[in-house]
C-alpha cells in the first residue's frame, strides 16, 4: 500500500540539522528568543510565591506601642510587646549608670558608649529589645557576671548598657526607635 | 492530510464553542440565583481593561459613607490604612491619620486590667455602629443594614443569554455598582396600585429581593457639601459612593488591571514566537 | 513509562554512574524526549500536557494560599479577604486558584470529549480511560471541597446540600451524613476536615496521573485516524514535535486563563459567595460552580431522592464501562460518520443539561431535565451499543503514514474537501 519511501521522521531531522546559513541564524534566534521568554515567565511567575511570604501589609502597618513610664521607679524594670517581641525597659540606678559609663571601649566585643545607648537627660531608661543577639532567646535581668542580663540558653553575658561582655552573642542587645511622647508617656516604633 | 485537517478544524472549532457555552453557563446560573433584576449600566471610570479609580470621586463617596451610611452600615474589613494606600482614594497620611484620630477606639486591658478609649490609629478598623448584629437588628426593625466591605461583589442583576457570553469580551464586570446606583436612585413615591406597601418599608423597584426595602432613601439634593465643586445631586452622590464602595470590595483592582495587560501582551508574544517555533520545527515535517 | 525501546545514551561519567543507580534521566529521555508520538495528533490533543501542568498551577497556588487561610468557622472567610487585601500578591494567588479550578474543569472537558470523539477509550487503553475517570471523579471531590473553604453563603449551603445527597442511602444515610459533618450540621469540623483533604486530594490526583500517563505510554497514544502506529514513519520524537506544540497551545490557553484572572476574576463564581456563611438564611437559589451543572440537572431530574443521587453517580459510573458498551470495530469517529452526528447531539446535551442545572427546578425544566437526562443514558446504553452493529463506517486508511501523505491510496483518503487548507495547521 505504500509506494514511496515515508520514513519522513528521521530525513526530516536531518534536514534540520543540515540547515545552515542565513537560514540557520534566524532560526537560531527565534529558538533564543522563545526560550528567553520562557525563562522569563518562568521567574516572573515565582515572584509572587516569594514575596507572599514576606509580612503583609497588616504586619507592616503594625501599631506601635505606648507605654506609660511613670510607674517604673528606680532599679525596677518592665517588659512590654513590641511587634512580638518583648522590649525591656529599665529605669537603671544612678550606680549602674556611672558603671557602664566606666567601661573602657577596648573592653567591648561591639564597642559602644552609653551614651550612644540612652537618650542624653534621659539616660536612666534603657530601652531594648529583650532579645539576645546570638540565637534569639529572651535573657533574664539583674543577672550575669556584669550586673546586667544573662542570657541561659547559651550563657551570654550583658553588662547595665545591655553590651554584651562575655560568650557567643556578637552585638549588644538592639535599641528600637522610640521617642519620648511626654515626661510620662514613651512611644515604641 | 486533507480529511484529517478538516476533522481537525471541525473538532476545535466545536470545541470552542462549546467551551464558551460551557463557561457562559456559569455566570447565567450565578446571575439567576441572584433574582431576575435588571439594572441600567452606568459609566465608570474603573471598568474596562484600562480602568482606574478616580480619586477624587473615592473621596467624594468616603465622605457620603462617613457622613452618611456610616450611621448604620458598617465597613469591617478596611482599615483606616486603606485609605492612603496605592489605587485608592489617595488620601496623604497625614490625613488619615487625623481621620483616624477622630475615632474613639475601646482598646486594653491596661496594666490595672481596664480597658480604655483612645484615637483610632492607622492600623485600627472601621468601627463598627453596632455592637452586634442583634442590635443592629433591634434597631433598624429587624433588617440588619449589611456590611460595605464586600457589598459591591456580593450583588449582582440577571444578565441573561446571550449578553453574558458578549461579557466575556467586553469585560463587564460593573453589575455590583450599577445595582447599588440603580437601588440609591431608584425609589419612588409612585407605588403601583397592585403593590401593597407593608408599614415601615420603601417602594424601590430597584431592590434585589422584592420591590419593598427597609431603608428609607437615604440621599437628597444638597445633604452633603462638596469641596470639589461636583453636582450635589442625588445622582452624583449615588455614584460616589457606589464607586467608593468597589474599591472597598476590590482594593487592588487598578493593580491587577494593570498588571493584566502586561501579562497579557507578554503571553501573546510569547504565543506568537512559540507559534513561530513551532512552524520551524514541523517546516520539513508533513503531519 | 515507556513502551518503545531505549536510546537514551548518557554522555559523560556522571551520567553514566546514575544510570547505573537510578535511571531517572533515562526514564525523562525516554518517556518525553525520545518517546514516539503520532505524527498526525491535532491540538485536541495538547489538553492533556494543559491538565498537567494546571494541576501544578493548582497546588503551589494551593500551598501558598494554604499558607495564609485559617480553616476556622469564625476565621474563614475573613483569612481570605486577608489574602485579597493585605498578603502581597494574595488577591493574584487566589484568583488564580479559583479560575484556576475552572480553567482545569474547561480543560478536562476538551479532553474528555476528545476521548469520546476519537474512541480513545476503546481496547487496548480500556484501563488508561478508567483511570481517567478516577481522576475525574477526585477532581470533583477536591473542586468541591476547595469551594466550601472561603465559608461564603454557597460554601456553605453547597456543601449543606452534597453532604445531604448521603442521606438518601437506605438505613445508614443519616449517621453516614452525621459522621461526614462530625456533627448535626456543616459547621467547624466539617470545615476543617474538608480543608485537610483538599490539601491531600490534589496529591493523590497527582498519583493516578502517574498511572494514568505510564498507562499512556504502554499502549501509545491514539491519533485522529484511530489507526494504531504500525512503523517508525507513523510516529515523531515527543521533542521536539510535540514539547513545542504543547507549548504553543498551553500558552494561548494561559491566554484565556489571565484574562479571566485580571479582567474577570469573579465571572465564575456566584456573587452570594462574597456574603459570609450564615446557617440561619439559605440563599433563593443554590447553584454548584458551573462544572458541575450538568450532573445537579440529572440529580435533579428524579423526583425520588435516593433515585436522584443513585441517577448522578450512574451518570459518571456508565463512563467506567464505556469501553465495553461501544461495540464497533472502527475507533475514530472520522471514520464513523453516524457516532459522528449522535456525538455532537450528546455535546449539546451535556450543555443543554448544564443549562437546566442553573435553573430553577421547577414547570418545563424539570421536564426537559428528564428528558435530556434520559437522552444522556441512552446514548450510552442504548446507542453506542447498537450503532457498533448497525454503522456502515468508512475505509480506514492503511496506516497513520499514508492518510498523512494524503496519496497512499485514494481508496484510504478521504471524499472530504480540503477547506481546512487556509488553517494555520497545515503550514506547518
């Protein structure tokens, strides 16, 4: 039933492949250009499974938190959230303060003065995020070596400025924003 | 070849249609679930492939909702920060922020375990005028006014066969704002003799489940004063705040339209090169 | 997954070593690279390589949304405006979900009818076919599932009304309905268990597709003549003939796809589903998603209950046996020119039945619903049996080569004329 060669499939390749030339350039191109746009919509279209994952916009305009400061009398510390987190805020002793203020800088891993820590007239309260630089747990105050926090999960070591003195946590405990709304008032974020 | 071909063509050609048909078919099951209401298509500057919000007009219907609806519908699932975001009304954030501030919201507990008042902020919702649906209920004669938040998705009138097949095409996606215009504008003292009105309810021929509604119409000519110097007609009311009231339900619309034609045009080059691909590597291929 | 003998031939010492210890290169190679496809497959064929990659669309969509929903009656419906407004790119995630269902539904629809039309169901690939409708019948169940999970007005009555299709069973039906509730109503068990199975459903559908392409690829595709391959000329290499044909036809359905997402990505849902689920009011109408139409008009044919749900699972259990009720000889049904004209009746029946799934039941509809109902089954029952016996069905060609070559013989081609000459087809 079949009168002539039809084994079409392979001389077809081969043609193909013989093409050369001019021919074979744009072809080329148009093979180069298509896959490009492959590739792409390949990545336009994992960009959106990404950045879902990122914090919405609910997460973003997050409050920020209001604390009323009157109440923390001298050496007493209170911990309030903040995005999730707990922020210490300590209303530190005039002896703790001459303390971290007397520490050379060649003493610290991540040198910083005090006063770089707490706000010039205020700089009794210390305000920080209570989360330890190393690993991310929440130390535990008015302990550790250098009369700070004490960080058990890993033993760090914060002096009354929140530096870290001694073990694996690289940086001092990180001060958020904040500013002073009022004598009373402190406003977080 | 030749008969293959013709089957072929035959087969898609069937296929299509019947797919469109097959697809028409929802929207005519959605739309007659809905009721048998018909409403006027009006303008509006977000419909269509390159449709926008108008800001000044989603300001204009903020402030109808506000001074206005805001006393018995609620609209809980926006938040004050809506408002300055990207596709909508474009209010600055100084501005929402006095918005915002103008609220009373009940938050706490405080550190003696009572809760308090204080301004509403950006993150706040919309407060709500009921506490719960039952007093909503109680006072309004038992019809609860339902919430803003989706309102313009959640109606919809009869299109009917053929023209939701022509939606397709032509986009139409308007029906929630066309109805809340046609419902605004639409009630009349005029009530026909074989309607017999029931106490405390609106003849509005324009109401999605009978023509008697419990809301009382809710606009007149010159109620709200506007800076821009638009009509304070009913009618431009009801359209302001039909307007508002698809961006509530549909915050990112001018996003995803925008994003659409770039997709679009990009997959019909792309369609276009593969199709160009394709023909190469079948060229010296009989199939 | 393979039929045909190997060629795959790894060309260095990595290649080598892993053949040597898992041959996956050499099962892809020869499954979608080297694997010999009819050289005459027409764009009714792309829809199955479309149905694999949505199912894909459809679970990294599904995971990421997952990511976000809350499966709580109180939480539900406000997660997924959570989704559409504040999680970034959640509005694009989702509407892509949900047109996606019904792009997958459009999809398998073509597939399925293409199956019918070319008697790709008919012996060897009897069990390729059954497991298609296992497929189908999951799709439903996991389409049907994910509807409940935003807990609007239809989510819940729609699931209220399937649910209760089980009591119609004799004895049991009650407790059965109970135990699927894990109560006396749709509520929060209910609910969360449905979201735990649509999370599994896609992945076993993602099994049987396994099955379903190995299955493929033992007995080799159909093509449009129905004649089986009988030499190497019949057949061209998957890639790059068809890869790039796939391609080109999955692209223009994304075509479609995007403009339903960006332009009207609320054309096939039901407005009623943007009103938070309310277990006190049932909206005037119930409608399932327009998929499923055609199967809730046959349900709603019978006035019987139990005779109702046993009719709507008969309509999908008749497609298990189907390989054995079509009694003809010839497959295609180019070469059937009666299954051909009761082929296109049974399509706008289906149609017709999806119409009068949307309508209300009652006065002429339910009639009419009867009588399509009744049409639908004796095409099944009654004609494909008969027609196999009585058909006078045209000469086939001698194999897939010479009706492609068009001059292999005039006694093999067709008396068709060439008014297909102007498709795009035949250029290439």
């Amino acid at each position: 039933m079949l009168q002539k060669d039809t084994a079409l499939s392979d001389t077809a390749l081969e043609n193909d492949t013989s093409a050369s030339g001019e021919d074979g350039t744009r072809r080329d191109f148009l093979y180069v250009t298509t896959a490009a746009f492959g590739v792409v919509a390949a990545g336009a279209a994992v960009w959106p499974l990404v950045d879902q994952m990122n914090p919405d916009a609910s997460a973003l305009a997050m409050a920020s938190t209001e604390v009323d400061i009157s109440a923390i009398e001298s050496g007493q510390s209170v911990t309030v959230k903040w995005r999730g987190k707990p922020v210490f805020i300590r209303n530190r002793t005039d002896a703790e303060v001459e303390a971290a203020k007397a520490v050379p800088m060649d003493e610290l891993k991540d040198p910083q003065t005090d006063v770089e820590r707490a706000v010039e007239g205020r700089e009794n309260l210390l305000i920080m995020v209570g989360i330890c630089t190393h690993l991310g747990c929440v130390p535990l105050g008015d302990a550790g070596d250098f009369g700070g926090w004490f960080c058990p999960c890993h033993g760090s070591h914060y002096d009354t400025a929140g530096r870290i003195r001694r073990g694996p946590a690289p940086l001092n405990l990180v001060i958020p924003p904040y500013e002073f709304m009022s004598e009373t008032s402190l406003r977080i974020g | 070849m030749r008969f293959k071909d013709n089957t072929m063509t035959t087969f898609l050609t069937k296929t299509v249609a019947t797919a469109t048909l097959i697809v028409g078919m929802a929207f005519s099951g959605a739309a007659i679930a809905a009721s048998e209401l018909h409403v006027e298509e009006q303008d509006w500057s977000f419909a269509g492939p390159f449709g926008k919000f108008d800001q000044a007009q989603l300001q204009r219907g903020f402030q109808i909702y506000t001074e206005n609806c805001s006393a018995c519908h609620s609209l809980n699932l926006l938040s004050f920060r809506n408002l300055m975001q990207e596709g909508g009304p474009g209010f600055s954030e100084a501005e929402v922020r006095a918005i915002a501030a103008e609220v009373s919201v009940l938050d706490g507990p405080d550190s003696d375990g009572e809760m308090f008042d204080r301004p509403g902020r950006l993150a706040d919702r919309f407060p709500s005028p009921w506490a719960n649906e039952e007093q909503g209920r109680a006072s309004n004669n038992g019809a609860y006014p339902p919430d803003f938040s989706l309102l313009a998705k959640a109606r919809a009138a009869t299109r009917g066969f053929p023209t939701f097949v022509f939606d397709i095409f032509t986009q139409y996606q308007e029906s929630g704002p066309d109805y809340i215009y046609g419902l605004l504008t639409g009630y009349s003292a005029d009530v026909p003799a074989d309607v017999e009105m029931l106490p405390g309810l609106n003849y509005n021929p324009h109401y999605i489940s009978g023509v008697q509604i419990a809301m009382a119409p809710p606009l007149s000519a010159d109620q709200h004063e506007y800076s821009d110097g638009s009509p304070q007609t009913v009618d431009q009311y009801a359209r302001d705040v039909a307007a508002f009231m698809m961006w509530a339900a549909e915050p990112h619309l001018v996003e995803r339209k925008a994003m659409g034609f770039r997709v679009l045009i990009f997959l019909l080059i792309f369609a276009g090169l593969l199709y160009l691909t394709k023909r190469k590597v079948f060229a010296s291929v009989k199939h | 997954m393979s039929g045909h003998s190997s060629s795959y031939d790894p060309q260095n010492g990595v290649m080598k070593w892993l053949d040597a210890r898992l041959p996956l290169p050499r099962l892809v190679h020869d499954s979608f690279v080297s694997y010999p496809v009819p050289r005459n497959l027409n764009y009714a064929y792309t829809f199955g390589g479309m149905l694999s990659i949505m199912l894909v669309v459809q679970i990294i969509t599904g995971v990421v949304l997952a990511m976000h929903y809350v499966a709580s009656a109180d939480a539900a419906f406000n997660s997924v405006e959570h989704i559409m407004r504040d999680v970034n790119y959640g509005w694009l995630l989702r509407y892509v979900h949900t047109n996606g269902a019904s792009m997958f539904f459009i999809a398998v629809y073509v597939h399925i009818f293409r199956g019918l039309y070319y008697g790709s169901y008919k012996e060897p690939r009897e069990v390729l076919w059954i497991l298609g409708v296992v497929i189908f019948l999951l799709m439903m169940a996991t389409a049907f599932m994910g509807y409940v999970l935003p807990w609007g007005q239809m989510s819940f009555w729609g699931a209220t009304v399937i649910t209760n299709l089980f009591s119609a069973i004799p004895l049991v039906g009650e407790s059965i309905v109970t135990w699927l509730w894990g109560g006396f109503s749709v509520d929060q068990p209910t609910l969360n268990r449905f979201f735990s199975l649509h999370y599994l459903l896609p992945f076993m559908i993602a099994g049987v597709v396994i099955l379903h392409v190995w299955a493929l690829h033992v007995t080799g595709q159909t093509n449009p003549t129905g004649v089986e391959v009988k030499q190497k000329s019949d057949t061209l290499p998957f890639t790059p003939y068809a890869t790039i044909k796939d391609a080109f036809a999955l692209v223009v359905f994304f075509v479609v796809y995007a403009w339903f997402v960006f332009y009207l990505p609320n054309f096939m849902g039901h407005p009623d589903n943007y009103i938070p689920a309310n277990p006190l009011v049932t909206p005037a109408h119930i409608v399932p998603e327009w998929y499923f139409l055609p199967f809730y008009a046959i349900l709603r044919a019978v006035p019987d209950k139990l005779g109702g749900v046993l009719l709507m699972f008969g309509s999908i259990a008749v497609l298990f046996v189907l390989p054995w009720l079509d009694t003809s000889k010839v497959r295609s049904a180019s070469y059937r020119p009666t299954y051909r004209a009761f082929f296109w009746v049974f399509v706008v029946v289906a149609i017709v039945l999806g119409w009068l799934g949307s309508k209300p039941a009652e006065g002429g509809y339910v009639i009419a619903s009867r009588i399509f109902t009744a049409y639908y089954f004796a095409h099944f029952l009654i004609l494909l049996p008969l027609l196999g016996i009585f058909e006078k069905t045209k000469p086939l060609p001698g194999s897939i080569t010479e009706s492609v070559l068009g001059d292999g013989g005039s006694k093999g081609g067709s008396a068709m004329p060439s008014g297909a000459a102007a498709s795009p087809e035949t250029k290439g």
